[in-house]
C-alpha cells in the first residue's frame, strides 16, 4: 500500500502545530468546522452503540474567556500555554464523554462494568484523533491540550454536570510548520 493513499497522508499530515493566527483559512467558514465535528462525533464507533461522546466548539469571546479562566486557575511556568491559546488560535473543540451513559452501560451489563469508563477513553481519542486529521485537511493547524478540570471550571453550567473533559483542540490558521519529528523503529510484526 502506498503512503500515497489520501487517508494515509492526512494521518501523516495531522501534527502539532502551535504557530497559530486566529482566523480560518480562506474558504473555510465555522460551519465547516461544526459539520466535520458533528459528523465524526456522529460516525464514530462507541461501546455498545451508546453515542457518549459530546463536543462544544468556542471561538470569539467566549474562547478567550475561557482559556484567560484556565490561565488564571494554573500557577508557574504552565501558565503561559493557555494565554498564547486565547490569543493565536482561532477556537478550541472541547471534547467530552456524557457520563451518564456510562453508567447506564454498567448497570445494564455489570459483568464489563469496570471496561465501560476505559471503553468510553477509548471513544474519545478516536473522536479526538479522526476530528484533527479532518481539520487539517481543511488547511487548519492544531494541538491537543489536557487542563480537563480547568475547562470544565470555566465552562460551568454551560455543559451538563455529567460530561466529562477529555481534552481540547486548539486551531487556527497555521504561520509555521509543525516541530521536527522523529521515529522509534516500531515494526509491526505478522504472525500466522
């Protein structure tokens, strides 16, 4: 199979890019960004069909409030990364896992209980990985962030107790490329 195949090079496209401007690519409008949201948080395959994962997009006003919250809540050094979020990128996708529906999943089959939260992670990094990828085929750059509790803090009442925070996708025009990566020798081995 050639590395040529467009999923396979929108997969090795998808890096972390943190030289952000804060506006879309030309062409590219919010909508888009909330049909490719919707439709991989719709598409993707969860535990039982239980559809848990949940996503918000913020831009404007709202994603600088929020990330100058989290900025405020962090002490030291770590402080830095959520202010140059507010201010280079254009909005963040906040991803989440509806609680709830977990629960229900471990009351209705008790003997996977314990699998269904790990199950339910699971969900959410498919949902976080295929939504990046799809944004970078747009022209957009992005990173991953993890100040779970200080985005749920910020946010408050606007999302139900019961979602949980996974992480947020921070995206935004990109001015320069991704950092240089390197690769471990990782060969997948076939066994017959």
């Amino acid at each position: 199979m050639s590395t040529d195949h467009p999923y396979l090079k929108a997969i090795a496209s998808r890096r972390s890019i943190y030289a952000l401007k804060p506006e879309l690519p030309s062409g590219v409008t919010i909508n888009d960004v909330q049909s490719i949201v919707q439709l991989v948080i719709k598409e993707t395959p969860t535990a039982h069909n239980s559809q848990l994962n949940r996503a918000i997009i913020l831009t404007g006003e709202t994603h600088k409030k929020v990330w100058d919250s989290v900025s405020n809540a962090i002490e030291g050094p770590r402080k830095k990364r959520p202010q140059s979020i507010r201010d280079e990128a254009y909005g963040s996708v906040i991803f989440f896992t509806d609680d709830k529906t977990t629960e229900k999943l471990q009351a209705e089959f008790p003997v996977w209980a314990a699998a269904f939260p790990r199950l339910a992670d699971h969900a959410s990094g498919a949902v976080q990985i295929s939504t990046w990828t799809a944004l970078e085929t747009l022209g957009l750059g992005g990173h991953l962030q993890h100040y779970n509790d200080a985005v749920k803090a910020a946010l408050g009442s606007q999302v139900p107790a019961s979602w949980s925070v996974h992480s947020q996708l921070c995206f935004g025009t990109p001015i320069a490329g991704p950092i240089e990566k390197t690769y471990i020798d990782n060969v997948v081995k076939v066994l017959n």
